[in-house]
C-alpha cells in the first residue's frame, strides 16, 4: 500500500493526514504556494465549529472548481452540503463563497483538469490522468465537484 493511500485510508485522513494537512492548509492560507492551492473553510455540521482543510482548486472555461479526491462521504462535502455550499476559501486573502454542486454529467471534463493539476489526487481516483472523457464520464458520481461561486462585494 502507498504511503499516500496509507494517509487517508478507509476514506478518512488518519492522525498523520490531519496532522500534514493542518501544516498544508496553513500555508495556503498564507499565499505560500501557487495560487491554485487553497483551504477551505466550512461550519462542521455537528459541531458548528470551523472545520479548515487544504484543497486543489482548478480553472476550466473561466470557471473555478474544487473536487473532492475521497468521495462523497469526506467529512468537508458532508459539512458543504449541511451549510448549504456556504464557505470561505483563502490563498493569502480570504474570500466568501458558495460551493454549487456540479451535477455528474458536467464532472468529466473538471475530473481531468483536476487530477492533471492534483498529484496526490491520482493515488485515489482510479482514472488515468490523459484518460479519455468517457472514463471519467464512468466514475463521476464517486467524486463530488464544486463550482465556486464568488459573494458579490
């Protein structure tokens, strides 16, 4: 097994992931990093409290996306939804937003942008990242994406 996969095995981040990425999303947070690195903040669903994660955002046709590498079940898609797309999202400023749920016959074409600009992503989507659309076309409902829709000023 992948130390990658080891990380966030069953789905979930273990103790280490959690660890790295608190490290991870503080940097993002600070525009240490190429602006497509992001976190993401969001209410916990249970908790209320501010639940912070770093995230691969990704660009196609103007259009800003974050998608989730582990899944429906990843405890921030579960926290989007529950705040009804609500979040923040930060790379040295921070900025409102509301994430839409892309329906799975619009995924493909943001599932191979996102894998071509997410390594760590590829140990747990199971397409190849120069796979033809019809492949991502067949996993896209596994892998939910958000569109990023900016609050008005």
């Amino acid at each position: 097994m992948s130390v990658k996969r080891w990380l966030y095995r069953g789905g979930r981040p273990n103790r280490a992931a959690r660890f790295l990425d608190r490290i991870t999303a503080a940097l993002y947070a600070r525009g240490i990093a190429p602006d497509y690195l992001v976190t993401l903040t969001v209410a916990g669903r249970r908790s209320g409290k501010a639940i912070t994660l770093p995230l691969v955002m990704v660009v196609v046709d103007g259009e800003s996306y974050v998608v989730s590498m582990l899944g429906d079940n990843a405890n921030w898609v579960r926290n989007v939804r529950a705040a009804e797309g609500r979040a923040v999202l930060r790379h040295g400023r921070e900025e409102s937003v509301c994430l839409v749920e892309v329906e799975p016959r619009d995924r493909p074409v943001v599932l191979r942008t996102y894998l071509r600009s997410a390594p760590n992503a590829r140990t747990h989507v199971p397409v190849s990242k120069d796979a033809p659309l019809a492949d991502f076309a067949e996993v896209a409902a596994e892998y939910p994406v958000f569109r990023v829709v900016r609050d008005s000023p």
